[in-house]
C-alpha cells in the first residue's frame, strides 16, 4: 500500500511540475484590452515608425495580423513558423537582412507566432545585415 501511494503522489508532483515548466517555456500574453507599442526602423529606407496600439491578441503574431493594413505586414511561412519578412511596404532582402525583434530592448527569443503580448510592452522591429 505505500509504494501505490507514492507512486501516486509522485505522478501528482510531476503532473503539477510538468504543468508550472510549461507555463515557464510557452508564456501566454495578458488577457484583455492592453496598450502596446510598435517600433519599426529600417535604417536605409530613413523609415522611424513609432505608434501605440490597443489590443485583445495573445501574441505578436495576432497584433501584427489585426493592423496588417496599416503595417503592411508580410510573413513567409517556414517550417519553425511564420517569419516577419515585410512592413511599411519594405521586404528586406533575405540574402543580406532580416527583421531582428525586441521587446522591452530586449532580443525576442522566439518568433512573432510565439512572443505574447503583455501590456505597456515595446516591440520594436529592426532590419539588420547578416
């Protein structure tokens, strides 16, 4: 009766663990309305594009979908997911650039489908050379 009882009990801690690890490894965005910004910067085109936004999406990829008509957001689809290739009418060049993305200054980890949104959040998108 003990070793059915911890073995209980050690499936319990596991299930409970597995579930905190993946709230760590797959955060989800703010529910609700939030306000965001969205930087846009393409160095060679003299494009600055500061503006906030409000917003229901979970994540950045549902943000930058809701405003693909202001942004003129272009994505390419790849097996890791969809990848940011094109905004404000400039595609960069995929042999010499990419869009490189922060968030809060800081260097997104994982891509647009996958990045939540959490309110008073900066994304800021940077064409940059290889």
């Amino acid at each position: 009766m003990n070793k059915k009882l911890v073995a209980v009990l050690v499936i319990i801690l596991l299930a409970v663990g597995g579930f905190g690890l993946s709230k760590l490894l797959f955060p989800k965005g703010e529910e609700g309305t939030k306000e965001v910004t969205i930087n846009i910067i393409v160095a060679n085109e003299n494009i600055d594009y500061t503006k906030s936004f409000k917003t229901d999406a979970l994540y950045v990829e549902e943000l930058l979908n809701e405003n693909t008509e202001e942004l003129k957001v272009e994505t390419e689809d790849t097996q890791y997911g969809p990848m940011l290739v094109g905004l404000l009418d400039y595609k960069a060049d995929a042999t010499k650039e990419f869009y490189s993305i922060k968030i809060n200054g800081e260097d997104a980890m994982v891509g647009i489908k996958e990045i939540p949104v959490n309110d008073g959040d900066e994304y800021t998108f940077e064409v940059q050379g290889f």
